[in-house]
C-alpha cells in the first residue's frame, strides 16, 4: 500500500526524483553558487575545473551534485551559503546578465558579491516591482511552479474604466498564440474617468501573461507593478534598491509549500484510498 502511495506521489510530480539524478558541469557549479553559469562554461574550457581529478573541458559533463568532487585551479568547491535577495526593478530595465542592445540590466543594480544570483522568474523591461534573486535552484523553481500555487500579486493600471464584465472576462480567460491565459483573482483598485488601476493575482505567470490578457481584450496596460510574492510584499523599498530576504520572510514563503504538500497529499489519498502513513 506505501508503494502504491509512493508511485502515486512520483506520477504527480512527474516521475522527477533527486535520487542518482545528474546534471552538467557547468550547471553545478552554478547550482553550487561557485559562479553563474556562463563563467563555468569558461573556466571549464580554459582547463581550469578538474571533476573527480581529472580536467573536463565540456560544461556538459554530467555531475552527480554532493557526491562527486569539483575542483577549479586545485581548490575544492564547496556549496556556498544560500542568498535570498529581492529587488525592486524599475521600468526599463532588463532582467537578464547582459543585454545586446546594451540596456540597463538588473545586475546593475546590484553589488559584485551578487552579479551571479539567478532571477526567480522575470519581469519584463516595461514591467516594474519585486523580483526576486537567489542561488538557491530547487527554491527558486518551487516559488514559480504552478503546482505550488504561491501567488503572485500585480497592481496594474490600464487605459480604461473597469466593470465587472471586464473582470469576469480576466477570471475566464482569454486565448492567445495557443496558449490559455486567465487571473486567479482580479479586482478593482481605484478608477477615474478614464484610467484605472486593477489588483490581479497570478498563480502561474506565463511569458508577459497580464499584458497578453488584456491585450486581447483590447485594453492598453499603461503600468504593471509585481507587489508582491506569495506572503512576501514589496513594501517600501525603493526602487532600484534591494535587500536580503529575512529569515521570517522565507519562512512565510515556506511555509506556503508546506501547506501545499499537505493539500496534494490529502487529494493523492482521496482519489488512491491509500494512507500516506498507514
């Protein structure tokens, strides 16, 4: 009956497990907060990264994190403290390492310590507020998988007056490129005469998601500002600036995916009729 409970558990999450998983070279020592990626790709082509003594040149060789030993110029990697950074971005600037048209980058809003933290998730170049940085991988991708359902929450301003119709066709959803887009929850902020600012909440944000919907609809989006991250508010943190995650704060956040996994496991004994601890 555990087996059965197991194996309904590895379905829902896709059959994924850490167990003997492997990943590339260069990817680990990224996932190990040595450095970002694209500099271990460069370092492991210069001869510089020995795995298990012996030099790779391929950032695609395959790793067992924590089980094989990492080297660069002779100098074991260690897995370095996890960092919760978060961000307000303004508008205008680009959430990537570096950009061919040589835009304003998130990164340079940010101190050399942490140009290698990997943005949990995007914000557009026209879209502005709380984005959060970490080199932390597996947390990062549980705060952005829809499965966790951790809100996201956007005050948006369009040009337009909102009424319920408009409101019940964003709880709905719209199509769009293939792809069907709709709000968790959308409410109305405050209007005037003929602009208005909307409160949407997200679960899962898809490529420009907000800005697509209502494209579609045919409503200009003039503002859109990320105000917050599941219990994680932007506050009054300036724009520009950014700051270290408490340990509270991460903790709320937590404690959300926690809540999840007990929601998923009462729905896996639901529709099984097997105990999770028989």
């Amino acid at each position: 009956m555990r087996e059965r409970f197991k194996a309904a558990k590895q379905r829902d999450s896709g059959g994924r497990s850490s167990v003997g998983s492997r990943t590339g070279l260069a990817r680990a020592l990224s996932k190990l907060g040595f450095c970002s990626r694209a500099d271990a790709a460069q370092l492991i082509r210069g001869g510089r990264v020995r795995l298990n003594g012996l030099v790779r040149r391929d950032p695609e060789s395959p790793v067992r994190l924590h089980r094989d030993r990492i080297e660069v110029d002779g100098l074991a990697v260690e897995p370095a403290a996890k960092i919760y950074l978060m961000l307000n971005k303004p508008r205008g600037v680009v959430t990537t390492a570096s950009d061919e048209k040589g835009r304003a980058t998130i990164y340079d809003l940010l101190d050399k310590e942490h140009s290698w933290l990997a943005p949990v998730g995007r914000l557009d170049k026209a879209s502005e507020g709380l984005l959060l940085l970490t080199n932390d991988s597996q947390w990062a991708a549980r705060v952005m998988a829809p499965e966790t359902h951790l809100p996201k929450t956007y005050h948006v301003q369009i040009a337009a007056v909102a009424d319920e119709a408009l409101l019940d066709s964003l709880r709905h959803g719209v199509r769009d490129t293939g792809e069907d887009l709709h709000a968790t929850a959308v409410s109305i902020l405050r209007h005037g005469d003929r602009h208005s600012w909307l409160e949407v909440i997200l679960h899962e944000g898809k490529n420009r998601h907000i800005r697509r919907m209502l494209n579609a609809l045919g409503i200009e989006v003039l503002r859109l500002v990320r105000v917050a991250v599941g219990p994680l508010p932007l506050g009054d943190l300036a724009k520009g600036a950014s700051r270290p995650v408490t340990t509270a704060e991460k903790a709320a956040i937590d404690k959300r995916f926690g809540n999840q996994r007990r929601s998923q496991t009462r729905f896996l004994e639901k529709s099984t009729g097997v105990l999770a601890n028989p």
